[in-house]
C-alpha cells in the first residue's frame, strides 16, 4: 500500500501538479491532504479546481489547516478586516474573494484533525497544525511536540503548519511533518511531500515515510504571481513569497517578516495591532533583509 501526504499548498497549483504528477507515476491513488490549501500564491481557483478533481477521481482525504478558519470565519462574520492594497492583509483580501461559497462550504466539512485507519495496519493520527489547535506547529524535536506524542492515542502522527519536513522521535511514537508543497522552507525551493508505505516485516505490519523534495517550474509561478496583480495587492508580502521561491540558501519566511514588521511597530509607536500595520514598517523590514 502507498499513500501520498500532501500539505501547506498555499495556490501553488503549479507545485501541486508536479508532486500529484509524480504520485499518480507512482502508482498512487490515495491521498492525504493536511490543509492550507489556499493563500500566498496565485489564482486560488486553480488550486480549488484541481482538488476536486482529485477528490472525483482518487481516494482523498481532507482535513482542516488555519487558513481555512480565515475564510470560514470571515463568511460567518461578514466583516472584512483585510485591505485589498496592503502588505499585511493583500493576499488574504485577493484570495478570499477568489473563493466561492462552494468551496467554504467545503472548507467549514472539515475536521481539524482525525484518525485513519487501514485494515491490517497500524491507526495513525492526522492534524495541521496539532491534533486540538490547527495553529500549533509541532516543530521537529520541540518540547510540545514530544508532549503531544506523549498523550496521543496512536504512535504515529502526520502534522503541517510549519513547511519544514522531518520526522520527531519520542518513546517509541512519532511526528513527522511531508514539508509544503507550495512554499518549503529548509527544502531548496523545491515542493515537497511524502509517500508513506505499508509494509510488513517478520510478520508485523507498519508505516515507513519516504520524504520526497521535487523541482517545479518556480519562474512561472514567479509570473502569474504578478500577471495575475497578487502582487499589488499585497506588496511586501509578495516579495517575501518571490524572494523564498528564487532564492532557496536565503530564505526568509512569511511569520519571520511580519515578526520583524510588528517589532519595528511595537518599537516606535508602542504597540502594533494586527492587521492594522502601517506600510511604512514593511517598507523599513523589508529593506533590513535586503530586499
């Protein structure tokens, strides 16, 4: 048995293509997506489209990442905090109203996280962020992570969040994170996921991940991030994406820039209320990291 877990999408449905590409070469037709679906990267309604293709023509299983509590959250509400021209919140006022209620709707269908089970194999636990939070990151060999292990009811959890794969060892369980398909960090620039087998050995059955890392077309992804105005909408969050997607030694990181950005603001007026940024704090980090 195979399965391909994918998370952290982010619109890159130019990265999805390639790695569902290479799954399906694989022989795969199961497949584990661990949310985040949508967010920083062009035209959301491509990434849609192709998922519920997937979910037509493959096993598919779907939970929920934090991104999708942005959009829930601001249907229900019917308030929009976010601007469309502004580096804090561009990109999340440019995807929200690329979506449609068909696919909140789907979004709203998910849990945060659940237990899957194959006959014959060993149950494993499936999350975003962490089983209870979907705003946790279980970062590899963290505290909380070892804690999470510790209280789980099966030995091997799948989680996201973080874009950084790896696997966390602890008492004899463990977490392992597939890295972003859409934005890695600690990857090279390149889409990375898993491919996890069910193999049997002296007699016993059990899971072993195969990381995958692979390279996708990275300057068409840079082009429709500004064909598509994505990067007027949200400047200086754009040019962090550009810059992680080109420059894989360099990295920065979205939750590293908007720390920064906060910071600069907290330091010269007192405080900093997200989303309500100044742009000229994202004009000042920005030109700390060079770009």
């Amino acid at each position: 048995m195979k399965i391909a877990v994918l998370a952290d999408i982010h619109s890159n449905s130019i990265a999805l293509d390639c790695c569902m590409e290479y799954a399906v070469d694989r022989g795969i037709d199961k497949f584990i997506f661990l949310g985040d679906y949508i967010g920083e990267l062009a035209y959301p309604e491509r990434t849609m489209e192709r998922l519920y293709e997937y979910q037509e023509r493959y096993d598919c299983t779907f939970i929920r990442g934090n991104k999708e509590n942005y959009w829930i959250d601001c249907r229900a509400s019917g308030q929009m905090k976010w601007r469309e021209y502004d580096s804090t919140t561009g990109a999340l006022w440019y995807a929200y109203h690329r979506l449609t209620d068909r696919d909140i709707d789907f979004f709203e269908s998910l849990p945060i996280s659940r237990q899957i089970s194959y006959e014959g194999f060993p149950a494993f636990t499936i999350c975003h962020g962490s089983p209870t939070d979907v705003r946790e990151s279980m970062v590899i060999d963290a505290e909380n992570t070892r804690g999470i292990l510790e209280t789980s009811e099966t030995d091997l959890i799948f989680c996201a969040h973080n874009h950084r794969q790896g696997k966390t060892l602890h008492q004899g369980k463990a977490a392992v994170n597939p890295g972003s398909v859409g934005l890695s960090l600690g990857g090279g620039a390149k889409s990375q996921f898993l491919i996890l087998h069910g193999e049997e050995t002296q007699g016993k059955t059990g899971w072993q991940e195969e990381f995958v890392s692979l390279s996708y077309d990275r300057e068409e992804a840079l082009r429709q991030l500004k064909e598509s105005g994505l990067a007027e909408h949200a400047p200086g969050w754009c040019k962090v994406t550009a810059h992680d997607i080109m420059h894989p030694k360099e990295e920065i990181g979205h939750a590293r820039m908007l720390w920064q950005v906060m910071e600069l603001c907290r330091t010269e007026t007192g405080r900093c209320d997200w989303p309500d940024i100044p742009e000229k704090y994202w004009d000042l980090a920005l030109k700390e990291f060079g770009l």
